[in-house]
C-alpha cells in the first residue's frame, strides 16, 4: 500500500482505538477454545481466523461463495462425499481460475479450479484436496472438548441456531458460534440453546477500509478494526498446538521431509555454513494455493537469506548472505548471531514439515501430554 493511503488508514485505527477504549460500542465476550474453525461464507471469516492467529488447517468451506449455513450442515453430515462432485462453469471471472458452480447446492468456487488444467482435472483435484481439508477439519472437530465457529453470515438468528443444532448433533464438543453481521447499528446479542451451545451475534458496519475509500482491494477482510476487537479476546488451550521439539521420527523418514529435516539438522551442528534449504521445496508449491502455502514457503525463503554479520577468522566485520548456490567462506559467529541462527533454523523445521509433510502425515494432533501421531509408511493416504 502507498504511504498517501497507508496515513489515512492508520489515522483511521487510531480514532476507532481511542472511540471504543472510552466508549466501547458493545461488550466483547472473552473464549477458549481447543480449535476454531471458518464456516464462511466467502474469504472473510478465514482471512481475520488467520489474521488472529486461531487458524491451525483449513476447511472446504473456506473461500467459497453462495451457500446457507443448512447446505454447510448437510455437507459435514454427509462427510463431503459429494462436494462438487455435479459441477458446472460459469462465465469467465477474469482470473486465472475458473467460476465453477457445485449444482447440487449452488456453492461457486473462484479460487480452486485453475485455467492451465482441464475442467474435469481440476475437479479430480479440488475433489482429492477437499477430502484432506475436511479429514484434518472432522479430525480436530472430533478431538477437541470445545470448538468454535466463526461466520459472517446474513441469515436470521432462527437460521443460525438451526445451523447450530445440526452441528450439535453431528459433535459431542461443546459449540461456541460466533457471526457478524454487516449493519449499521453496533450491537450484539447472545442466544444460549437447550443444549448448552452458544451464540454471540455481533453487528456493525462491516466494510473495509479501503472500500469506503474507494480503493480497489479489502473486499475480503471487511472491517478490520472490528473483527479484531473480537477475536482477540478469543484464546486457543494449546491442545492442537505444534511440538516444541520436532519428533525424532520425522528425521528418520525416508521421504522429503525426512531430507529436509536432517538437512536443517546438518546447518544447526554446522554453524559456521550458509543455509541452502529451498531445493528441498517443490517450484510450484502453493502458486495457486489459497491455505497459507505461499506464505509459508515465502517465509522460508527469507529466513534462508537473512543476512548474518560475523567476524572473519582474519578478525574483519564481513556480512554473509545465506542465499544459496553462493560460495561464501566460514566465519565466527558471536553468540547472539549463533543463537538468532538456530531460531531461524527450529523455525525452518516448523516451515518445512507443513510444506512437506501435509501430504505424507495425518493431521497433526496432540493430546495433553504432547503425543504425536504419526502415519506409519504402510497406511494408506
């Protein structure tokens, strides 16, 4: 963003910050949670659960278009078995996917069906990536003893809490939902069902920044300010968390992760090496990838080429790039340097194993005593 619409915006914030500390517009409810999860529609609800870090994986609802809450519903009691299975294309949206329509609901899809591969390809794939999406989704719905989910739905508040009921009855886990509304008077309203499942309605002014300014781009995220004003008071308990420590059994597999990971695992016992992690990465990785992928190999990326000052063993200040296929000599590191080195690296790790794993493991659980499962070689994926 230009710096002439970067002051307006952060002018902006600032008058909301200072309206709402004196004069809240309405009470934000604090929430726990073992996982929260996006029942859409559109981009909004997964955008601000990333934005607010309480996004772990990613649902097939998300980034989708055109649904009702009781079409999200039936789609997880029937287990996504027949998402996007009758499709049609609709007219061109001017992108580099398709506008595809899953006839059976009406749900149009504009991200996950790109142009370079062939209608019937691209279903064959979505279909594939879908089934895992809801796998790991259903997997820590199961698992979790309270989750939330988080909408920006239109639909009236009897609809919301029919919604509500079906999930209940697909899910033992107490169900917090939380929806926004786009209105122009701020409130909230809270509805506790018969059984014990609760909502929280907020309404306010849902538009971006950026909108109102007439600038293109921000549709997505909505407004801002206001969904973080909600979601910050919202806690994960640490259930799904990763490990501290990436397991030894990871480093002992005979897959790319497995290389990757005992390359890092070299660079942290070689301190004195640049690191050259990124051909471990496929090119192609998360080009047309909507769940973080992108950004995660970006982060990758740069971690690998922070460059590190350290002393030369002539005793002279050098920087040295650790962009790879580059012959640099070896230097002395202070400990500072050391340590920010082996950050860099145990963050790599974290970053590798989503990049390559996510294909090879089952969702990545964890119970209260930090046990991993892991899919063993044999087992079908």
């Amino acid at each position: 963003m230009k710096l002439k619409h970067r002051i307006p915006l952060l002018a902006h914030r600032l008058r909301s910050r200072c309206r709402d500390a004196i004069r809240p517009a309405y009470p934000v409810d604090a929430l726990t949670a073992d996982f929260y999860v996006s029942m859409g529609a559109n981009c909004r609800s997964a955008t601000q659960l990333r934005r607010n870090r309480l996004r772990i994986c990613s649902s097939p609802l998300d980034w989708m278009m055109h649904y009702t809450l009781k079409d999200a519903a039936e789609l997880f009691r029937t287990g996504f078995s027949a998402f996007f299975a009758d499709i049609r294309e609709m007219p061109d949206n001017g992108t580099e996917n398709r506008c595809v329509e899953d006839t059976r609901n009406g749900m149009v899809s504009i991200h996950h069906f790109p142009k370079a591969l062939s209608l019937d390809d691209g279903q064959a794939m979505y279909r594939e990536r879908a089934a895992k999406h809801f796998a790991h989704t259903h997997r820590f719905m199961t698992d979790a003893d309270r989750f939330v989910m988080v909408t920006n739905s239109e639909e009236g508040i009897d609809a919301v809490c029919a919604f509500i009921n079906d999930m209940k009855a697909l899910y033992r886990a107490d169900i917090i939902h939380v929806n926004i509304r786009n209105g122009n008077a701020k409130k909230r309203e809270v509805v506790r069902l018969a059984n014990g499942a609760m909502l929280y309605d907020y309404t306010f002014e849902d538009v971006s920044f950026n909108e109102k300014r007439g600038i293109r781009g921000g549709w997505h995220q909505g407004n801002d300010w206001e969904w973080h004003r909600i979601l910050r008071r919202c806690r994960r308990t640490g259930k799904f968390s990763p490990p501290e420590k990436m397991p030894k059994a990871y480093y002992d597999q005979q897959t790319m992760l497995g290389d990757f990971l005992r390359s890092v695992q070299h660079f942290q016992e070689q301190e004195d090496e640049p690191l050259d992690l990124m051909p471990y990465i496929p090119d192609d990785w998360g080009e047309n990838d909507l769940d973080g992928g992108k950004a995660r190999k970006q982060q990758l990326l740069l971690a690998e080429r922070v460059p590190i000052e350290a002393e030369s063993r002539d005793g002279e200040a050098e920087k040295e790039s650790n962009a790879p296929n580059r012959q640099t000599p070896r230097y002395r590191q202070t400990p500072d340097q050391v340590a920010r080195r082996q950050q860099i690296l145990q963050e790599a790790a974290f970053v590798g194993w989503e990049l390559l794993g996510e294909h090879q493991q089952k969702p990545w659980t964890l119970d209260r005593r930090m046990a991993i499962n892991i899919k063993s070689e044999e087992e079908p994926s």
